[in-house]
C-alpha cells in the first residue's frame, strides 16, 4: 500500500445555497466550517461524486444500487423531511449540523461503510472508537439475533447467565486481579459507576487531567475537564482537581495535598484531548505515586482499550494494574450498546457486598451482554488486537507520508498509536474544511472534542486494501484542496 500523490487531480465542488450555519451548535469550541468571507456554502458533502469505487456494487459518493432496498425497508425517500424532523423534536442544533453536513441520513451498515438514504455510501473511518470490528460483524449480530428470540430482557429477579459468560470472557483479558465487572449501557455510565465506588471508600477528592474526557453526565462532567461543557452546569461535584497530563510532579502536588482521600481518574491516551500521547513510563509513575499517597486509581479505556491502540488495554503496554478500569466503546461489538467498570476484589467490595448500592434498570441486559460476550470472542478468534497493531503502524506510515508535504504549513504533526490517530493542524479551520472535503469524496472521518485543531481518525480492525488505498487517495486529494482554499 503506497500513499498517493496529493497532486492527485479532483473535480471542483458543487456549490450550494448560500445562507447556512456554519460551526458547532451545542457550545462547544469546534472547528470552523468556513474559510473567508466568501465561504457561506454549505459542505460539499452533498456536490458530485470525486472517487472511484474500492468493490463492485455501492460506490462512494454514487448511488448504491441497493438503495431501493434501503427503502422498502423504512428509509424516508425526502431527506428534508428527516432534517425537519429534527428541527422539531430533537432540536435545532443538530438539525443545522444535518444539513450543514448535507441532509443525509444513514440507513444501512457493514463492515467499514455505511450508507445514507440517498444511495451513497462512506468509508467509516471515524464512529469514535466504537467500530474495532466494524459495523454488523457477523458474530455479533448473530449472537443478539439469538437473544433476541429468546430473552433479550431480564426480570433482575433471578441470576442471568449470560452477564456472568459476558463478564468472565472480559476478565479473560483485563490487567491481572481486574476480574469483577459491572456492566452499565455506556462509558459516561462507567464512569459515574467509578466515581461512586471511589466515594464508597471514602475518596471524595477527584483528580482529573486537563483536556481529559470522561462523559458528559454530571459526575462525569466534572471529570471531563473543558469549561465549554462544564460552564452551563455548575456547579458539579465539589473537591474536583485538573492536573496537566503527562507531568508526574503536578500530580503528586495535587496527591500530597489529598493523602488518602482521592481518587486519580485518568487515559491512556487522550482520545477527546487529540489523541495525546504520553512519554513511556508515565503511566507507571502514575500507578506507583497513587500507592504511595493512598489514592484509588481509575483508568479510563472507554476510547483505547479493546484493541483500539494495539494491545487489550493501554495500560498493557507498560504492564499497569489500576484499581478500576472503564471500558466501553468497542465492547460492544458496534451493534448494541454497553460499557462496563471493572476492579479488582479489593476496589470492588463496597459493590460486591451490596448489590444495591448501584443498579440500572437496564444496565447488564442479557441482549447487550450477549454482544458483548460475542464481541470479546469474535476478537479472540479473528486475532484483532494484533491486526489493529499491525495495520495502524501501517496506516500511520501511510498518512504521515502523505501529509509530509504540508508540515511545517497546514499540517503541524501527525501522531497515534494503534488505530487511534490524529492529524494536528495549524489553524482551526482546517479541520472543518478537510472534515467536509472527506465527506464530499466518500470517507467519514471525527475531529476532537477536546482539542479543535486535532482530526481524529478511528478505521476499524477490519478495514480491506482496497478501502485503505481508497482513504489514502481520498486524504491526499483533501489535503491539496483544503491547502489552496486556505491559502487563496
């Protein structure tokens, strides 16, 4: 696989109608979307096709011949109406961000695409770390076919098998003595699961990294160190501390200060943060000053464990056992939601004596833990983890050769580990740009929640040459017109 030339010729885009909103709607401090003062179309997204189809059948960009399938199956033949649906039941900033986007709405899924209702489909190298197998492996859905025709739900009455086959196959691969598992629906519910359990032993002082991202329900929220988030909820949890990242000694200030009330929430790599990567040793710095000063150590993995950087974990990589793990994400193997908090016996116990400290509804359904279950298998059968390390190390080669000519300029660095990798640009708005000339050409790809000059990119494990030439030829042609529009 040989990067291409960023000299490689596209069609100009199609203009659309003037007058859309450009940038975030909900608060945040996004990228921009515009460029200049002539620059008040909407994304390009929705202009002619620029690239060739990877396979026979659906090209991206193009009509996908199963469209019509698509929608005898549901998906609504006016696009419009779906924007305007939007607009008056879910809200109007997400309806703008639609249409900003090009109106469409995705209806169909497999393996690294996904397809909108009007026939195009895109290569999904984005879906924020949930898509390690891709979308609808096989496996996965068979697994929840099945319990879905047998006993999707539980009463909570009685035990449930298949939670305990769920979280006996995920202890399989934990760090060792990180064997006790509490499942919840998703990684902002972990992590108020590990904010509780910190409490239960009475460490109520929480020390949190800047930039870092833990979710955005309230206890969350106060972990998840951004003001634009933070500001309209104040005030969050009280004895809340930001630490920089990847700097031992602001840590063990902040430790000495607290001995033996606080709890250390931290990532291997900030995913939100723009895919930040810390200096070796630093994770393990961070285990040894928690045991020193008596602190509980939650290492959130919700982003970068399950294969996602290479290895299970992120701590695997220099052998670190924290008291809890958060994972999410990829465990559920792109199909049905669930993420889970996982500790060791001793971290555990105020859980594993009472458990009715803390309960959801719906939290370890037998239908999400059965994709769960099938999940963790799938990966140990088709050796992911090892594939995700082979091919990012790949990918990463690839799109640092082809950004090569526009660092120092547009481009400021390229960094990642695994299939977590992001683009640092020099200005804001280069993200916006190159974000939409992705879409416009057929590939899918996020910026950073917490760092808007960062585009983040997430393949999945899963991901064929034909669609890792076609993303590399489709970066490169981006790259050359974000360049020239910046630039003119």
């Amino acid at each position: 696989m040989s990067p291409p030339s960023p000299s490689t010729p596209s069609t100009p885009p199609a203009p659309t109608p003037p007058g859309e909103p450009t940038g975030h709607t909900d608060g945040s401090a996004p990228p921009e979307w515009t460029v200049g003062p002539d620059r008040t179309d909407s994304p390009r997204a929705a202009g002619p096709d620029r690239t060739a189809s990877s396979s026979p059948g659906a090209q991206p960009g193009r009509a996908d011949p199963a469209a019509g399938h698509d929608r005898a199956q549901g998906a609504p033949p006016d696009r419009t109406d779906v924007v305007d649906l939007y607009l008056r039941h879910i809200g109007s900033g997400r309806a703008v961000m639609g249409r900003v986007m090009g109106g469409m709405a995705e209806v169909r899924s497999e393996g690294a695409w996904i397809h909108a209702d009007d026939g195009r489909r895109f290569l999904d190298f984005g879906g924020y770390g949930v898509f390690i197998l891709g979308h609808r492996h096989p496996a996965v859905v068979e697994a929840v076919h099945r319990q879905i025709d047998t006993h999707p739900l539980a009463s909570r009455v009685f035990l449930e098998p298949v939670a305990a086959r769920a979280a006996q196959a995920l202890a399989a691969h934990t760090p060792p003595g990180v064997d006790f598992v509490h499942f919840v629906n998703s990684g902002a519910e972990a992590t108020e699961a590990a904010l509780k359990l910190a409490r239960a032993h009475g460490r109520t002082s929480v020390i949190t990294t800047r930039r870092g991202f833990h979710g955005k329900t309230l206890g969350a929220l106060s972990v998840t160190a951004n003001p634009t988030y933070q500001t309209p909820f104040q005030p969050l949890l009280p004895d809340v501390t930001q630490v920089a990242y990847d700097d031992p000694a602001d840590l063990e200030q902040a430790l000495a200060a607290r001995r033996d009330r606080a709890c250390v929430v931290v990532e291997p790599v900030q995913g939100e943060g723009g895919v930040r990567i810390p200096r070796p040793g630093y994770l393990r710095q961070v285990r040894a000053l928690c045991r020193v000063y008596g602190a509980l150590l939650v290492v959130d993995e919700i982003q970068t464990g399950m294969g996602r950087l290479g290895t299970w974990w992120g701590v695997d990589a220099e052998e670190v056992v924290p008291d809890v793990l958060l994972a999410g994400k990829g465990l559920s193997g792109g199909v049905v939601p669930i993420a889970a908090m996982a500790a060791t016996a001793e971290a555990y116990a105020p859980f594993s004596r009472d458990p009715y400290l803390h309960t959801s509804t719906f939290g370890a359904s037998p239908i999400a833990c059965a994709a769960a279950l099938a999940a963790v298998r799938a990966m140990e059968e088709e050796n992911t983890v090892a594939r995700a390390a082979a091919l990012g190390l790949r990918v990463l080669a690839a799109v640092r050769d082809v950004c090569a000519p526009y660092e120092g300029g547009l481009v400021r660095e390229v960094r990642g580990r695994g299939l977590l990798i992001g683009i640092e640009f020099a200005e804001e708005q280069a993200v916006g740009e190159l974000l939409l000339e992705m879409i416009a050409r057929g590939v899918l790809v996020n910026h950073s929640l917490n760092s808007t000059r960062i585009l983040r990119l997430t393949p999945p494990a899963v991901v064929e040459e034909t669609a890792l030439d076609l993303f590399l030829t489709t970066l490169a042609e981006a790259l050359r017109s974000t360049a020239e529009r910046m630039s003119g």
